[in-house]
C-alpha cells in the first residue's frame, strides 16, 4: 500500500459568511455562496481609497517655494562670483574668496558681537564652493517639495526660514565652544536639516492619520538619513555639523508646533500672507543690511586693496631700514627708500577711513624720518619721537586689522553648513 494516499488534503483556509452562515475562502472578498462582502474587505478597499485620494492631493500639489529658493541661492553665488572678480571661471567653481563671504552675510561670531544681527538670516543663502552649492541643492530639490506640499507654501518658507536661522545659532555655539569667533560659516544645510527634522516629527505625530505608505515614508524612514549626513558631518572636519544639529532641533519643534495642510484645504488666509510677506521683508531686510554694511566696502577693496597694503609694507620695510641705518651711506640708502614709500602711499587708496588716517600717519612719519635724515646729523629727540610716532602707526595698523582682517579677507578659514 502506498503510504502517501493516506496523506490529508492540502488546507484551506475559510471564514463564516456572516449574511449566509456559509463557510467561503478567505482570500476571497465576496462570499461564494450568496456574494455579501465582509467587513474586512470594506476597511481595506476604504484604505486603499483613502491612500490613492492623498497621493493624488499630495502630489498634485506645486512647490514653487522650493524652486525659488533654489534660484535665488544660485542667484546669489553667481552675484559672489562677480564680486569677487580675478578669473570668473575659477572663482564659479572655487568659490568667492573670504572677504566676499563676509561681505555677503557669512556669518562669523565675532560680527554677531558686534551686533550685525543680518547674519543670523544671510548666510542660510550663502555657499562657500560650486560643491557645497550642488550638494545643498540637491537635497533641497529632493526634500523640499516633500514638506513644502504637505504644510503649504507659506509655512513652508516660515519653516525654511526659522530652521535656518536655528542652524546660524547651532553654529554660533560650535564656534563659542572651539574659540574661534572669525572663521566665517554660511549654507543651507541648517534649513535643510530642519527639514529632515520636520518630517521625522511629523510621521510621528500624524502617525494614525497617514496611509501606511506615507507614514513608512515620514517618521521612522528619514531617520537613517539624518544619522548618515550627522555622521558625516562629524567625520568631516570643515562641515559645520553644530548648524546641521541646530537646524534638526529646531524644524522637530517647529513640526510640534506647526500644523500641515491636510489635502484638500489648502488655501491662503490674511495671516498666511502677512507671515509670507513678513519673511520676505526680514530676508531683504538682511540682505540690505549686508550690502551697506560691506557692499561699497568690497567694491572699494577690489581695487584699492593691493594697493594699499603694498603702499604700507613698503613704507614700513623702509622705515625699519632708516630705524637701523647707521653711517651716512645707509641713511642715503634709506631716504631714498623713505621717498619711494611716500610716492607709493600717496598713490594708494585707502579701502576705508580708518585705513586713511593710518596712510597719513605712516607718510607723515616717513616724511619726518627723510627730514631728520637731512639734517646735518640725526638728532637723538627727534628721532626717539619719530620712532614713537611710528609705533603708534603699527599699533593703529594691527587694530586696524583685527577690527577689518575678516571683512577684508586678511584671514583665513571658513566652514560650511
């Protein structure tokens, strides 16, 4: 006999009619016997309506918030390119130098000190290189449709901007806590973490809300991401990654805070066009007040500065020669290098006021050490005085410095975000 005819047929699985009392496949949705559908079947087939009605209202939705960002950030690098002159080519794909930067609105903590506030706003507008400007973009033209379509156009810019501002402040603690006030720091990236915060916050809190497909894409499917990039950040060391933390804290809290647009009932209220027009106005604001701030400062230096400080160092390097001139030879020499150094600063031209009184005093002080020199000999008092003069012009020129160095790209160093 053969064992195997004795084997059980293959299971079923049934479920109990609740119209007819029948048994019927539970596979099936209709019942076999008199086609009543199971209640099951009902709550699937309206979750799947339900799904397809928010797909189709998310993504019909626009975004042009997002894409307006995305221009006006590339706007801006290409109005830093051309401000920063030299070969056009090399400065789009190297980036503006560091006096650029800051005359733009990069921000450094030593300038927030001094009160120059813009800064907290400038510099989520800002990239340092062709790189970081690609690299920001790229997540913002993948993220930014995503939050833009679900809170609205207006909120969504309300949240760019304040997620943004959070980043400037997390930089400004990393900043604080390394000592080091004058490195300029500027990107999107404090925005864009914000954004990844957002959507992180809000899977959570509309968890029983979403269709299973959006709330496993919100929530618990972002959270990789933002690990991944905060790893980067830490392994990386010019990336600003106390802006990518400040701006993830802040777009969570904001989500808290924030309610989104549920589809289906987007619409512009007056308060949403005051909010709209309010972050706009603090944007240009900012802007407006980088410009005056170090616009005409920057146009100046791009053709005065090299001058300049060409003009100074000579006449230092001469007056350092005089100061150790020591036979009629050497003072000859030295007078002669004395004149050149005068020619030169009166040729020069300051990039700002404070610079020009230094360019006085230091060819004032020349002129004075060629007068001692012609004199029949060097007299003791009038030479200790000219060389207190000269010291005070150093003094002058080193605060000079530490006041402009930054703005003036005399320093160096600076992080993106």
């Amino acid at each position: 006999m053969n064992p195997e005819s004795h084997d059980p047929a293959p299971s079923r699985s049934f479920r109990i009619c609740a119209e007819c009392g029948r048994p019927t496949p539970s596979h099936s949705p209709d019942c076999v016997n008199c086609g009543a559908r199971s209640l099951q079947s009902v709550v699937i087939d309206e979750e799947a309506r339900a799904e397809q009605r928010f797909a189709r209202a998310f993504f019909s939705r626009s975004s042009p918030l997002t894409y307006a960002i995305l221009g006006f950030n590339l706007l801006v690098y290409l109005l830093m390119a051309l401000a920063a002159g030299g070969n056009l080519g090399e400065t789009l794909v190297g980036g503006a130098d560091r006096a650029t930067l800051i005359a733009f609105g990069a921000k450094t903590n030593e300038l927030l000190h001094e009160g120059e506030w813009f800064r907290l706003v400038t510099p989520i507008f800002i990239h340092i290189g062709l790189i970081h400007l690609a690299s920001n973009s790229y997540a913002l033209w993948i993220i930014g449709p995503q939050v833009e379509r679900l809170y609205g156009s207006v909120r969504f810019l309300l949240i760019y901007l304040i997620s943004g501002v959070g980043g400037v402040l997390g930089s400004y603690l990393g900043h604080a806590l390394r000592g080091d006030p004058t490195i300029p720091s500027a990107g999107a990236s404090g925005a864009l973490f914000g954004l990844f915060g957002v959507l992180a916050v809000f899977g959570y809190k509309y968890r029983h809300e979403l269709p299973p497909a959006f709330r496993r894409s919100f929530g618990a499917g972002v959270l990789p991401v933002i690990a991944i990039n905060l790893f980067i950040g830490f392994t990386v060391p010019f990336i600003d990654n106390w802006a990518h933390i400040g701006g993830l804290i802040t777009g969570g809290l904001l989500a808290f805070v924030i309610p989104y647009v549920a589809p289906g009932k987007e619409r512009v209220s007056p308060l949403g066009l005051v909010l709209a027009a309010a972050c706009l106005l603090v944007i240009g604001y900012s802007f407006t007040r980088a410009y005056l701030q170090s616009g005409p400062h920057l146009a100046r230096r791009a053709g005065n500065l090299e001058g300049y400080l060409d003009g100074v160092n000579s006449g230092r390097q001469a007056m350092a020669e005089a100061l150790g001139a020591g036979g009629d030879a050497e003072r000859q020499k030295a007078a002669k290098r004395l004149g050149d150094a005068v020619g030169k600063l009166e040729a020069a031209r300051a990039p700002d006021a404070r610079a020009e009184t230094i360019r006085r005093d230091l060819t004032a002080v020349l002129r004075k050490q060629q007068e001692i020199f012609r004199g029949p000999s060097p007299g003791d008092a009038d030479q200790q005085a000219n060389a207190e003069a000269y010291d005070d012009v150093n003094r002058q020129i080193r605060e000079w410095v530490a006041a402009e160095g930054v703005r003036l790209g005399l320093r160096q160093g600076s992080d993106k975000k």
